[in-house]
C-alpha cells in the first residue's frame, strides 16, 4: 500500500509541477512517511519513474486497445487510436507520463518509455495495413508523430478547442493533409 501511495504521489506531484517536482523529500511529504522510508521503496527518482512506466502505460494501452476493439472498420479502428490517446490528455497518469517522458532520464527508464511507446504504436499497424498502406508500421510512427504533436498542443493550452484539435488530428489520419 505504501508503493501503490508512493507512486501515487509521483504522478500528482509530476503532472502538477513535472520531474524537478518529483523529489524524495516531496514524495516523504505526500505520503507522510520519513524521507528514508522512500528509500527503502525506490533507490533513485529514476526508479519511481521506471515503475510509474511499468504500472501505467499498460492501462493507457488497453484503454486505446478497448476504444480500438468497439470499432468495426479499420478506419474507426485509427480513428479510436487518435481520439482515445487524446481522451486522455487530462488524465494524471497521461500528464505524469508526458513529464516523465520530457525529462533527463538514465539510459534504463528511457528504454522502458521506448519500449512501452514501440508496443502503443504496434497496436495500429494492423488497422494501416487493411487501409491499404505499403508501409503500416512507418505510417504508424508518423501517425504517432500526429497524436504526439496533438497532445502537445492540448497539454500548452492552445487557443483551440481540445475537441477541435482532436478533430484535426483524426482527419490528418485519416485524409491526410488535405482535411
């Protein structure tokens, strides 16, 4: 309970003020427990990001993979990939993500998000394919580019709508620039 409360801490404090936010004596501070006792769970802040990939791209994934699975086309199937990424951009598990991801990391938390990210985008390679695409796994990182740039603009707080920028974002995959 104590590290499911540690790690629950990491994301309020990440999503709220980003990585320099994401201290052990905050963490202490959160929890209530002594600075040393954070150290008993997590031998650096890279740890608590590493596990925070661990527990939480997983559920991002099958939410994407869920919303992807209730459409019956390939199209619907891209269509929910976009959307449901965007969904959730207001989530603190997306926004402790999207920190985490804009930080200085070692070498083995930066292979976990590239890693977790790689499988993200497997997950519309299939959908690309019946769509007619020679290439569905690079039209999936540029897609994934799309989405990327998306949450992006929603995150910064842009003059546009989210609802608008998640339209923009569809139909880019889906009709390209062309709109």
């Amino acid at each position: 309970m104590q590290r499911a409360a540690l790690l629950d801490a990491a994301r309020s404090l990440l999503s709220e003020g980003g990585t320099e936010a994401l201290t052990f004596p905050a963490l202490a501070e959160r929890t209530g427990l002594a600075r040393s006792s954070v150290y008993e769970y997590f031998r650096s802040r890279a740890a608590v990001v590493e596990e925070l990939c661990e527990v939480d791209f997983p559920v991002w994934a099958a939410d994407v993979a869920a919303a992807m699975e209730r459409a019956s086309s390939a199209e619907g199937k891209v269509e929910a990939y976009v959307r449901q990424q965007l969904a959730l951009v207001g989530d603190r598990r997306h926004r402790a993500v999207v920190a985490i991801s804009a930080s200085e990391l070692d070498a083995g938390a930066r292979e976990k998000i590239r890693a977790a990210h790689g499988e993200l985008v497997a997950m519309v390679v299939e959908a690309l394919g019946e769509m007619g695409h020679g290439q569905p796994r690079l039209a999936a990182m540029l897609l994934q580019g799309v989405v990327d740039a998306a949450v992006r603009r929603i995150e910064l707080g842009a003059a546009e709508d989210p609802a608008a920028i998640t339209d923009a974002a569809v139909a880019m995959a889906l009709r390209g620039v062309k709109g």
